[in-house]
C-alpha cells in the first residue's frame, strides 16, 4: 500500500502546481454553471445540498474523514471546523448569489475582499493602487443591479467574504504537517455536510426521487467541489499564499468565459471593463513576503488505507518537505 502511495505522490509531483491551479480555475466555474442549469428541476438551496452530500460521500469513500478528525490535536480540530463551516455557508450564499446575478459577476465581486485585505494587511503603494483597480470594477459590475437585484449584490459581497476567509482556512489546512490538506479537506466536507444539512436539506428532498436530477447533482458537487478543490490543495501546498493569490486573478476571467459558453451570460461593454479591472487589481496586489516553498519537494498524502506508523508519525501523516513552512508546536488562531 505504502510503495502505491509512494507512486502515486510522485505522479502528482511530476506536474507544475501551476497546472493543477488550471484544472481548479476551471472547474471552479463550470461546476456551478453546469448547477445554474439545473435549477430548473431543483431548488437552489437543494442543488447546494446535493453538491456538498455528493462531495463529502466521494472524500468519505476515498479518504475515511472522521479518522482525521479524531486524531487531530484541539487546534487543528477547530480548524477543520471552522472550514467545513465556511463551506457551507459559501456555498448557499454563493448559489443563491448566481440564482439572481450573472456568473462572471458574482465571481469578480468574490475577489474585492482579497484585495482589500491584501492592501490593509502590506501598505504598499502597488497594494493601494490594485484596490483603486478593484473598486471601481466592482462598481461597475454592481451599479447597475443595486436597482433590480439588491439581495442578489448583498448575498454576493457575503460568498465574497466568505470566500476570501476560504483561502486563508485552506492554506492554513494544506501547511498543516499533521495531515495531508486532502484528508483535512475531506474532514471539512463532512463538517460542511453536518451544517449545511439542516440549511439546505429540506430543498433537496424532492430531488432524491428524480434519478436524473441526482445524478445531475452528483455530476455538480465532483465538479465543482471535489476537482477544484483538491486541485487546490495540490497546488497550495506547493505555491507560497502570495504566489497563489496572484493566480487567482485568472477566476474572474475563467468564469466570464464559462458564462458565455455554457449559460449564453454575455457580458455588457460595462460588465466586461468592470470584470477587466477587477482582474488588473487581483493581478497588482500583493500579500505580504514569505518564504517560497520548493517546487519539487511536496509532503506526501497518505493512502487510502495507511499501514502502521510509529507515535511520531500518525497514520496519514506528512514529513515537511526540505524549503517548506516549518511545523509550529502551539495552536493556530481561532478565524473570526
């Protein structure tokens, strides 16, 4: 089991974090375009449901999340907590959010938080110039629906905080040493599923006697929260935090895309200038320094089924890598 592992780590290895930031960048959208599609057959909170229940019995079947829960130490616990928490909660205001704004829309307003706290977090003067580029854009994606969708910008600025405290929760996840990010987001999944469950739960009921709306939904909640989202901890745990918030300014562009292509959303001269913008201010801001972990060395996940370790070494568990974030022996920060 250990050398199918030790294989399967080097495979990964073998390719660029960048490239599994790609396969992230897209399916972050065209999961949930491939949802807005089936709002049709399904209550929206019913599609957020199947999306999260899909991809927490995926993480379940492949990684046995509640062994990772029950040998985190109290503060990585909480940690996972918090994440699958936030999972949730994004995801519902998220969908309801693309329910009443175009994709690309509520995409590019995600990322004015990042930028924000980038340029209050380093005050520099190319931060302050990336939050004069975002603002505007996002008024210009935003000043037109304050009018007709003022609950749709409102639910859009709550899945942008929300999505911004995401990065930090699972870049915090995926440098944890106790565990491979995977099996911590496998965790969180679960955690997502208990909290989501009685949010969002009763609008999923009718779908469970509809084979073609389950599996619609089962397609959904792969692609949109088990693809993207081991991709991202692939990439993470490889990419310094300031390297990947540098990429994300590929998302805003990527859903604009998969708006035009998959739901027909083609943007106004105004929507596509304040999308521009916001991309421009994502791409300027930076965050402060820290150190850039090597690209070929990358802790290894754990299989599926890991043979016994000593004490020190917890099953599941991942030696950091030479270059990378040393391990601190005292409890993380509770996010607020």
């Amino acid at each position: 089991m250990r050398g199918l592992a030790g294989k399967a780590v080097l495979m990964t290895d073998r390719v660029p974090p960048h490239a599994y930031f790609l396969v992230s960048a897209v399916f972050h959208y065209l999961g949930p375009a491939f949802a807005v599609l089936l709002f049709v057959r399904v209550e929206v909170l019913g599609v957020a449901w199947l999306r999260i229940a899909a991809a927490a019995l995926v993480f379940a079947l492949w990684r046995r999340p509640w062994r990772t829960l029950a040998r985190a130490d109290r503060s990585g616990r909480r940690l996972l907590l918090w994440w699958g928490a936030v999972l949730a909660v994004m995801n519902c205001s998220f969908y309801m959010a693309i329910d009443r704004l175009p994709l690309a829309t509520v995409a590019a307003i995600e990322f004015l938080p990042v930028v924000a706290l980038a340029a209050f977090g380093a005050r520099t003067p190319r931060n302050l110039a990336a939050l004069l580029l975002a603002v505007p854009g996002v008024y210009l994606l935003t000043g037109v629906q304050f009018e007709g969708e003022a609950l749709g910008v409102a639910l859009a600025f709550v899945n942008a905080g929300l999505f911004a405290l995401y990065i930090v929760l699972a870049h915090r996840v995926a440098q944890l040493g106790a565990f491979s990010g995977i099996d911590g987001l496998a965790a969180s999944m679960l955690v997502a599923l208990v909290v989501v469950t009685p949010l969002a739960g009763w609008a999923a009921v009718p779908a469970l006697s509809d084979p073609l709306a389950l599996l619609a939904g089962v397609g959904v909640g792969i692609s949109s929260s088990v693809i993207p989202y081991i991709s991202d901890q692939l990439a993470m745990r490889r990419l310094a935090r300031a390297t990947y918030a540098l990429m994300v300014s590929l998302l805003p562009a990527t859903a604009t895309v998969i708006g035009i292509v998959v739901l027909a959303q083609v943007p106004s001269w105004n929507e596509a200038l304040g999308v521009a913008l916001v991309i421009a201010g994502v791409a300027v801001h930076r965050e402060r320094e820290e150190p850039e972990p090597a690209l070929g060395s990358a802790a290894p996940c754990s299989s599926t089924e890991s043979e016994p370790l000593s004490p020190a070494e917890p099953p599941g568990s991942a030696r950091p890598p030479r270059g990378s974030f040393p391990r601190v022996e005292r409890e993380s920060p509770s996010p607020t």
